[in-house]
C-alpha cells in the first residue's frame, strides 16, 4: 500500500512539473518576444531557453521514473 502511495504521489508531481514547467517556458518566451529588437536576434534566445527548460523538465522526469521503477515490485517469470 505505501508503494500506491508513492507512485500517486510521484504522479501528481510529474503533472505539476509539467504545468509549472510550461507557465515558465511560456512566460520566458513572452519576455523575450517582448523586447523590441527584431527577430532574428531573438530566436536564438527563444531556442536555448526552450532547450534548456525541456532538458531538465527531462532529466527531473527521468529521475521521478527511475524512482517508480526502483520502487515498484517486480513480477518474475
């Protein structure tokens, strides 16, 4: 039962992750499409914040899972 626990918990983190890790990218790129300089030099601001942002949204994810999968039983064959 405490495993159930666990998992749900590692769950509802991962959603409010994703949620909070989106709000931020959008509001990252919303600061930067918001300056007045043109495109060009701000595209590659809008990528390397977006890289960075999903890279550890990513590794956070990865580390959450390799959790569940240390906690959870394995059924043998």
């Amino acid at each position: 039962m405490k495993t159930n626990i666990k998992i749900k918990f590692i769950y509802w983190t991962k959603v409010t992750l994703a949620i909070f890790g989106f709000l931020i990218w959008i509001a990252t790129i919303l600061n930067i499409a918001s300056s007045p300089t043109p495109f060009i030099e701000q595209a590659p601001y809008c990528m390397i914040s977006t890289m960075i942002i999903f890279a550890i949204l990513s590794a956070i994810y990865r580390g959450l899972d390799y959790i569940i999968d240390r906690n959870t039983p394995k059924k043998d064959d």
